[in-house]
C-alpha cells in the first residue's frame, strides 16, 4: 500500500513531457489491450446471414484478398499479426493507403452457426440477385450447409447439393431454379433427431458493401472455442454479383 501511494505521488509530481512519454509508450500492457479491443467489432446477426462458414453478402467480390495466418487465432492477435504484416509489406493491402494506411485496419468479426441457433435445419440456398436461379455462394450451383446433420444418433455431413440443371437453367451459370433446388435439398436428409427436416432459406447474392472497405479485415470465428475457423480476408472492391 506504501509503495502505491508513493508511486502515485511520483506520478502526480512528474514534468508533463515525462508524464506523455509514459502514456504513449508502446510497452504499456493497458494501453495496448484498450487499442486492440477497439480494433475488433463483433457483428451478432442472423446465423441465416452466414452458408458454409463464408458470409454471404462478401462472396462474389472479386477483388478481395485473403490471409490464411489468421486462421486457428483469436480476432485480437489477428488484427495484430496483419498490422504487422501491412506495415511490412503494404501490397497484400491493396487501396489501404485510401483509407488511412495500416493504422486504420479493423476487423469485423461473424460467428459460425450452431445447433442451437434458430431455425438451425434451414440450409441457406443461395439465389442469382432475382431470385431466379439456385446459382450457389461462387456461381457453382452447388448449395452448403455448415452443421452435422444427426439421425438415430449418427451425426454426419451433409450437402454440398448440386443445383445444376439437366436442361433449360440459367443461362449464365447452367443451374436450376431456386424452387427446384429447394425441393431437392427438402427431400434429400430423413427427420433428424430433434424432430425437424431439412428446411431451406433463399439467400440473395445481392448482399455487398456497395463501397469498397479495404481497411476491414473480416473473421469468421466458432462460438465454442473463439478461434478463427478460416483465413481472414478484406474486399477492397464492389461486389460482381
């Protein structure tokens, strides 16, 4: 207690300049935490929001750029790890100079889904921008689904379906239309046991930034372990879709 209270003193008495040089040293554990958290933004949304541990509104972007260090990492040492790696070697950054340079790098954090979400049995079958054609989150056709499907206590993967179609799909892309591809996705698992069958949400592939962000780092992180469970990535252009 003695020692804290001269500590204090000392500090209230220290020359300003010493007093800033403290505050600004790169040392200080606090002052490091406090930077690193307010770099880090969890975005809670609809787990619906998220197919195959991609978010979809980012899928189509072409000019993205990915950093599979992150991978297996809390989002707080990413963050840092890329600032690192940007102040390095600005190029895996591109446009980062627009926006502020390697100092303004955020992230944005999306969790995986869970069993225990909501509507959890809905596979999310991701349409062209009309709603039209089963087109799949990177115009594949094929439609994911992220959880083990559990039947007679057998958990097991499921997916990804096929949505190509025998004849007469989308011109662009040769897949069915969104209803078929729904019909075959309903139809394709027994009841699981839980009691619920296979459902399916039709997902847009209209859900971009409409401005380029390149200094937002984006994670997907597990809700179980709070570890990243795939490469980071920024997209630093308007979505294709």
């Amino acid at each position: 207690m003695k020692f804290l209270s001269a500590l204090l003193a000392l500090v209230a008495v220290a020359p300003t300049s010493a007093r800033l040089l403290a505050a600004n040293d790169p040392r200080s554990v606090e002052r490091k935490a406090a930077e690193d958290n307010s770099k880090v933004i969890e975005i809670h949304e609809s787990p619906l929001e998220h197919t195959h541990g991609d978010v979809i509104r980012h899928l189509q972007s072409d000019a993205r750029a990915y950093f599979p260090e992150c991978e297996g990492l809390i989002p707080k040492t990413c963050i840092q790890i890329l600032e690192d790696i940007c102040f390095a070697d600005p190029s895996r950054f591109p446009l980062i100079e627009t926006v502020g340079g390697c100092p303004a790098l955020t992230a944005e954090v999306h969790f995986t889904r869970t069993r225990a979400d909501e509507q959890y049995n809905r596979v999310v079958a991701v349409s062209d921008v009309t709603r039209t054609w089963a087109v799949g989150g990177r115009k594949d056709c094929l439609q994911h689904y992220p959880l083990a499907w559990v039947h007679n206590g057998v958990p097991s993967d499921i997916g990804p379906w096929d949505c190509t179609a025998a004849s007469g799909g989308d011109p662009a892309t040769g897949c069915m239309a969104i209803d078929d591809c729904c019909t075959l996705i309903r139809g394709s698992e027994p009841i699981d046991d839980f009691g619920n069958g296979l459902g399916c949400k039709v997902q847009p592939l209209a859900r971009a930034y409409e401005e380029a962000q390149p200094h937002v780092i984006i994670m997907i992180k597990s809700p179980h372990t709070g570890y990243l469970v795939a490469p980071a990535k920024t997209f630093y252009g308007r979505d294709t879709a």
